[in-house]
C-alpha cells in the first residue's frame, strides 16, 4: 500500500502565495501521494487561543506545534514554513523518518546576518534557531504537545524542544532539506530551499538565489490550457 505523505504549511495573510507556490512545487515532483493542510489561525482559533506575541515574525510561528494533536499523535507528518521551495521528489524527505526518534529537522549552528527581515521584521536570534522551520514529527512520542502546552509554554520552550525529555530524541535531517537562503551560499544540490528572511514576492528579495525558480514554480500555479480556436 502506498503511503501518502501528511504535509502541514504554516499559512500567513501577508504572503498568502508562498503557501500555494510552495505546494505546487511539492506536487509536481512528488512520486507518493501527498495531503496538504495549511496551519491558518482562522482555521484553528478554537483551539489555538494564545495572544500574539509582538516577536512573531509569522501568524504560524507558535501555531505550528499543533501538528501532533492536529494528526491524532498517530503516524508522521511534516511541517514546513511556507517560504520555502522544493526542488526535489519529497519522497526521498519522507523515507529519511527514523522511529528511533521524536521529532527530526535540520540543525542549523548560525548566527542571522541581518538584523532585520521581511516587512521590517526583528530577526531574532536565539540557540537552536530555525530548527522548528522543517520539523518531521514522530506524532505518538509527540504528545506533551497537546492544547495546554502549546498555548501556555513559552516561544523558546517551543521552538528549542523543551517538549522532549531529552536532545536524543531530535534526529538530525541534512542540511540541504532546510536550505537557508541568503545565510547559507548557493548550492545546486539543495532540495528544500528556505527563503528565512523574505521570499522573492517581496520586492527587495525579488533577486535572491533560486527566486527564478520560485517565479517558474508560480507562473505553473496560474497556469491553464485555453480552447484552441
């Protein structure tokens, strides 16, 4: 039986097309089936009820960690920041899951190079940043997330794996499969690239590394095939 692929996006009301460009670009190279659910706030304000902290750079930045109790704490699923592209078959991300582990991401050891990112957002800078971006979840062994937790705890106890009794159980994922553009140097073999400080449909990023690719990927979103005359 073939196994689909349960992916959740963090959505966000200011780059509403990153959400679409970046499912596109998941589907047209995908080899498995895949499900998509957008982690929008309008969507899960029953369940999501904590206020807005003013470092937020995203609508989805704590909203995330509701991906275990969205999934039942059955299975696996993915998490993916919306500003992202993929460049290759996400199968091969999905066969990476490792039951020895709770959660698996890229473990990223930088310091941001700006101060500032998209729409004149703080870049806040903190161990183990950008970690929480590309997050596979072992949903079972995920359970500490549940309601309370995620809308009680702290921003650093969620994005630092506090949840976890131990950094054991994070597994490590290659750093290609959460490229970081802009602070990491443009490289052909990354498969999951990560516009962290602005995606190319702001004007200042229009030029970035693989943001041609990114325009590609959405000229296929608003494609159809007209009538012949």
């Amino acid at each position: 039986m073939t196994q689909s692929a349960h992916i959740y996006i963090g959505f966000d009301s200011k780059e509403v097309v990153a959400y679409h460009v970046l499912c596109q670009s998941i589907l047209e190279k995908s080899s498995i089936p895949v499900s998509f659910t957008p982690i929008s706030l309008s969507n899960v304000e029953r369940i999501f009820t904590r206020e807005r902290n003013p470092l937020q750079s995203t609508e989805f930045s704590f909203s995330r960690f509701l991906v275990p109790y969205l999934s039942n704490y059955e299975g696996w699923s993915l998490f993916v920041d919306c500003d992202m592209l993929m460049r290759t078959d996400i199968a091969l991300l999905w066969e990476l899951r490792d039951e020895r582990y709770a959660a698996m991401c890229g473990k990223h050891n930088y310091v941001p190079k700006v101060e500032t990112k998209f729409l004149g957002q703080v870049q806040t800078k903190y161990e183990k940043k950008n970690w929480s971006s590309v997050i596979l979840f072992n949903n079972a062994k995920c359970r500490k997330l549940d309601l309370d937790y995620v809308n009680t705890a702290t921003g650093l106890e969620l994005h630092q794996f506090k949840w976890l009794d131990s950094d054991d159980l994070i597994g490590e994922l290659p750093a290609n499969w959460n490229w970081l553009v802009n602070e990491y140097e443009y490289s052909p073999d990354a498969k999951l690239v990560h516009f962290t400080d602005g995606g190319p449909y702001f004007d200042e990023y229009k030029n970035d590394d693989y943001a041609e690719e990114w325009f590609a990927a959405r000229d296929r979103v608003l494609h159809v095939t007209q009538r012949l005359s």
